[in-house]
C-alpha cells in the first residue's frame, strides 16, 4: 500500500470513528445498558475499528467515504443493522 495519503479513507475512518462514538453515548443511555454494552465496550470498538481499518482499504472506487462509511456502520452497529442483513461483500473478510 503506498504511504500517499488517501483522502477517501482518511474520510471513512474519520466519519466511522465519529458515528461510533455518538451511537456509544447514546446506548450507554438506554435502561438496558448493562445488558447491551459489548456494543460500546473498548473490546467491542477495537473490533469495529479493527473492522473499519480493513473495510477502509477495499471502498469501491464509485463509492464516496460517506457511503461507505454509512454502509459499514448499517452492518457492524448492531442496534442500526437491519434484521436479515448480510456483510457488505466490499469489506467482508475471506
């Protein structure tokens, strides 16, 4: 991979990292929390942003960081994905 910057990714990571926060905060405000915090648990992020790092590699070249990001976060954020969802085929690992 070149060392060139790639504003495309750097977008989708920034944009990922950002909607993953925000919907951290807000489950951690539900009553069933407690119940629910390996979405928001530091073992839970690393895992989505561990995730995002791949899928930030493999966005499709007609794809903007906005969709990709938007596609990623549908999936991996459990309380967005919608029931019956499969993994994108662009970031899906072997």
């Amino acid at each position: 991979m070149s060392s060139e910057f790639n504003q495309k990714r750097f977008d989708f990571l920034i944009t990922v990292q950002t909607v993953l926060i925000n919907n951290a905060i807000n489950i951690s405000l539900n009553d069933d929390a407690i119940e629910n915090r390996h979405m928001f648990s530091a073992t839970g992020t690393m895992i989505n942003m561990d995730n995002a790092l791949y899928a930030a590699d493999r966005i499709p070249e007609n794809m903007s960081a906005y969709q990709a990001a938007n596609s990623f976060l549908s999936f991996v954020c459990e309380n967005l994905r919608e029931e019956g969802a499969v993994v994108p085929s662009w970031f899906a690992r072997g």
